[in-house]
C-alpha cells in the first residue's frame, strides 16, 4: 500500500461504515464497503478502538446520505461531484438509476480508488487536485450540479478551501454546493487516535457556514446541517445533550451553498 498521510483517512471511514453496516441496529447498509475492506490489507486495530471517528463518520453518513437522497429526488437527472472522494461508495447506496456521478481525487489516491472501486458508465474517477481548475473541464453534464466536499476542508489552509470554492463558481452556472467545516474550537482541540496514527492533522475550519461567502460573493449561504443531527438517529439517548449550545458549537456541519 503506498497511500500516505490524509490518503489513509479514506480507509479509516470506510471500515467504519463497513463496521456500522454489519451491527444489528445499522442505520444505512453499506455492502461495497464491507466487501472492499475484506480485500484490503491494512492494520485496522486502531480504528477498531477510535469510537470517536467511528461515530463522526456514521453520524456524518446519515446526515449527508439524507441530504443527497433528498437532492436526488428534486433532482433524479442531476450530476453529483464528490470531491476528495477517496474511498466514498455512497454511489452505490443512492443511485436511482439515472444520476450521473463524478469521483475527484488526488492521483495516487483514485489510482488506489479503482483498484477496488471500478468506475461504470454513469460514474467515473477523475485525478486531480481538488484545487486545480482542470477537473472542472472534465464535467459533461453541466446543468444541475450538486458538490460534496466531505472529510476534507479540516485538513487544508484557507487559500485551499477558497481556491475549491473559486473552481466551483468560476465554472458552473448552477449549483449546489454541501461542504463538510470543522469549527475552528474543534480544529485545535479533536483528538482521533487512529486519524493521529496517520500524520494526518486538523488544520482550519470557521464557526458558520456563511462565513464561506466571504471568499466568494457569488455563492448564497443556505443553512448549517449539524452533524448531531446524524448522533441523534444512531444514538436517540444523545437528544439528551447534543441540543447543548456548547457542544453543537464544537460538532462537525454541512454548510449548505449554492449558485
């Protein structure tokens, strides 16, 4: 294996949800990722220990599973581009047969990606840097696009994430646009041991996604989606605490964009 650094994140999350989807109480089913990780050697023992990276991915998984299903109901001709794809199979859990889907990620990482992963005639992987305008040319179908970008703005710097956002704007007319943020408290202080394990490291985020329009004035800030939104459907008792001001600050959240 020759993934380094944030590349090996993408294995981590889906040995999670191939984990969550083999529990009795699984609240999506992921067949592709339990039969990926069955193929793939690498040591998953921290992982298996990391219940905090378990439960941000699953919660993550619910929330964004139900915010693209609804946008493929709106939209059952749409493309779909998932930036920093790494090993996402959330292709295979929501397609409804017409949708056509993009996959973008750096070059070793989707070379890694297709060993596993093949690509069909609606779904295709492209190489490139989430920041390199190239991808963008890539896109046939240009009418009613939706971009997820999940997992991936915490660990760039801010001239990143705005050149990511630019992209996106510069080259599309209309779109939709849901961008996973760490809030910046979280940033300095999450600690995910087997995300440590990999050098990985949480670098930037912003408290509100509205904040992200800063950077480009064409884009209109939506809403926040609050990953205790997914907790509180994996986990019930949650409800509890998770409306806490204090801890929704602190929690991972879909800013919702659009153009």
């Amino acid at each position: 294996m020759n993934l380094e650094g944030v590349e090996k994140t993408m294995l981590l999350t889906l040995f999670a949800k191939a984990k969550h989807s083999q529990q009795k109480n699984h609240k999506f089913y992921d067949s592709k990722a339990i039969e990926v990780i069955s193929k793939v050697n690498y040591d998953f023992s921290k992982a298996e220990k990391d219940k905090q990276m378990q439960l941000g991915t699953i919660a993550r998984t619910i929330v964004l599973d139900d915010m693209v299903s609804d946008y493929i109901h709106d939209h059952p001709d749409c493309t779909i581009v998932n930036i920093a794809s790494g090993m996402d199979t959330r292709f295979n859990r929501l397609d409804n047969g017409r949708i056509t889907w993009y996959n973008v990620d750096l070059e070793n990482s989707a070379n890694y990606r297709l060993k596993y992963i093949e690509d069909t005639d609606r779904v295709k992987t492209l190489a490139y840097s989430a920041m390199d305008p190239a991808w963008a040319q890539e896109i046939k179908i240009r009418n009613d696009v939706l971009f997820i970008v999940e997992g991936l703005t915490m660990y760039l710097n801010q001239k990143d994430v705005v050149d990511i956002i630019n992209v996106i704007e510069r080259n599309f007319d209309r779109c939709t646009i849901f961008m996973e943020i760490m809030p910046p408290i979280s940033v300095k202080n999450t600690k995910e041991v087997s995300i440590e394990d990999t050098d990985a490291k949480f670098t930037w985020g912003v408290e509100k996604g509205y904040e992200l329009t800063k950077f480009n004035h064409n884009l209109k800030w939506i809403k926040d989606v609050n990953l205790f939104d997914g907790v509180n459907v994996y986990k019930p008792h949650y409800r509890i605490v998770t409306w806490l001001p204090i801890l929704r600050k602190r929690m991972d959240y879909i800013a919702v964009l659009e153009k």
